[in-house]
C-alpha cells in the first residue's frame, strides 16, 4: 500500500528483478542504492522469503520475522 509519485501500483520486486536491478543498477552505481540486504517478494516456504545482498551479490532466504530494507518498483 505505498503510494508516491502519484501513482499506486508500487510492489516488492520478485527474487529475479532484484538479482537484475543488483548487476544492472547498482553495480554501475545508478539508483542510489545501500549496500545492504533487500527483500524480495518471492517466498522461500511459509515462514521465509528470498533476499538480495546489494554488498556481494548474494541471494538467500531469510525469516519474515526479520526485519530488512525493501525497494519498491513499478511496471514500465
């Protein structure tokens, strides 16, 4: 439920956007990115979900009761 922009169709993006966004966003240093830990959308099993690590490029499942950073994203 996030709105900004004006516009409302802002979401969590799947485990392969964010692989995408780390190898052709970050890594060229465009986007303004931390380098840190992001969750993706894509569940692991009931309890996990998979992550992106924006400091080495790693992709793990992590427990939902942790708290990570998130980036949302929109369709173009």
């Amino acid at each position: 439920n996030y709105n900004e922009g004006g516009f409302s169709d802002w979401r969590l993006p799947t485990k392969a956007e964010l692989q995408l966004i780390y190898f052709l966003l970050h890594r060229r240093k465009i986007g303004g990115f931390a380098s840190s830990i992001f969750w993706s959308s894509t569940e692991f099993n009931k309890s996990s979900a998979w992550l992106q690590d924006f400091d080495n490029g790693l992709q793990d499942n992590y427990s939902t009761d942790n708290g990570c950073n998130v980036r949302a994203v929109r369709a173009f």
